[in-house]
C-alpha cells in the first residue's frame, strides 16, 4: 500500500448533506439541486442520521 494522501480532496460545486449510522463514521452526498438534496436528506432519514451541510460554490461554503 501506498501512504495516504497529504492533500484534502476539493469539493464539487453543489448542494451536501452528510449520511452516517449510529457509532460509524459518515459520508458526504452530493447533490445538483437543493430540492434534491432535501428529498434524499427525507429518503435517508428514515434508516440513519442526517446533517444537512449546505451549499458549496466556488471553494467555499455559502450557507
């Protein structure tokens, strides 16, 4: 194996919420459109925990 990567990956322009389970660690979704993001954030709650993080345009969050 290789050593881990020193830089942090960039992010892509859009909307994010983040998906975990109870004692795991989370993960970051991405989606195009805020109603989107609020209609997986509704899908995914059901079954995990959700953080809605907001939206991310040019390097930089907005919200």
């Amino acid at each position: 194996m290789g050593r881990p990567a020193t830089k942090p990956t960039k992010l892509r322009d859009g909307f994010y919420l983040e998906v975990k389970n109870a004692g795991s660690g989370a993960i970051k979704l991405r989606r195009d459109t805020k109603e989107q993001m609020m209609a997986a954030a509704e899908e995914y709650r059901k079954s995990k925990q959700v953080v809605i993080l907001g939206e991310f345009k040019n390097d930089k969050w907005v919200d």
